[in-house]
C-alpha cells in the first residue's frame, strides 16, 4: 500500500489546524503500516518514524507518536511530536518536551477519548502525562521524577 504522507499530516508535512483529506478509515492503515515499516527518510536526510498508534474507531479519532533523528549531523537531532486526526480531519501536533530527547521518549499509554489525546510518557529522568486538546492547547504535568 502506497501512503500519502502529506494526506496523512505525517513527519510535518501538514502544520497543526490542517484539514486532513484522508478518510479516517484510510488514515488508520497507513498509521499501522507507518508504525510497522522501516523508517522513513525526509529530503533532509532526518529518519523519522511512527513510534506509537491509538485508533477510536467510535469516535473516528486517532493519534499518534512520531519520532525524527539524524545522526548524522555534528550534534545529533531527535525530536518526538505527539499528533492527532480529529474527529472533523484536523491535524494536531505538539513537540513532547523531554529532558534530554537523545535518551529517548517511551510512550507508555497513548489515548484520544472526547476531544482529549492523552500521552503518559517516560524520558531519561521522569514520566510525564499530557493531555492535548482539539484546539492543540497541551498540559503537561510530572507524575514521578528521578534525580
């Protein structure tokens, strides 16, 4: 199956408040199937991959974990984005806050329920929980912190 990224709103190819014209159904195969392929790379040289994948099928709803690396720059990139498709089409993107990215961002549980994607995630130091709303506002909260 050939994926449309840009349909998608995969890897930044649509900013946040984009209209996504994939059907939701559509977007859910290529969510899985970005999830278990090899990793994608940009123009820019920068690997990037679908690390985690939550489909609510009733609420036609989905969200998921992108991570972007590229080490071979002089000092290396990793960004992690938590995205959504929304009921309506529409992307939202957050970049995850991390202390240090290079470590590593651990989706621990990732769910999109009435109008909230939620992420509980594990980085070198702690483990976060945020809650991105459908106006791709994001609250962040630590749950345990670890010296």
């Amino acid at each position: 199956m050939a994926i449309d990224l840009a349909s998608l709103g995969a890897f930044g190819t649509a900013p946040a408040g984009s209209l996504l014209p994939e059907t939701f159904e559509t977007a859910c195969e290529s969510l899985l199937a970005l999830k278990e392929a090899p990793p994608f790379t940009g123009p820019d040289g920068d690997r990037q991959r679908v690390i985690e994948v939550c489909l609510n099928r009733e609420e036609q709803c989905l969200a998921w974990v992108e991570w972007c690396w590229n080490s071979t720059r002089r000092i290396e990139r990793h960004e992690y984005h938590l995205c959504a498709r929304t009921p309506d089409g529409q992307r939202l993107s957050w970049e995850i806050e991390s202390y240090n990215p290079y470590f590593g961002v651990f989706p621990e549980e990732l769910t999109y329920t009435a109008g909230i994607v939620t992420l509980r995630y594990r980085d070198k130091h702690s483990t976060y929980r945020v809650q991105l709303d459908e106006f791709n506002l994001a609250q962040r909260r630590t749950i345990t912190a670890t010296a």
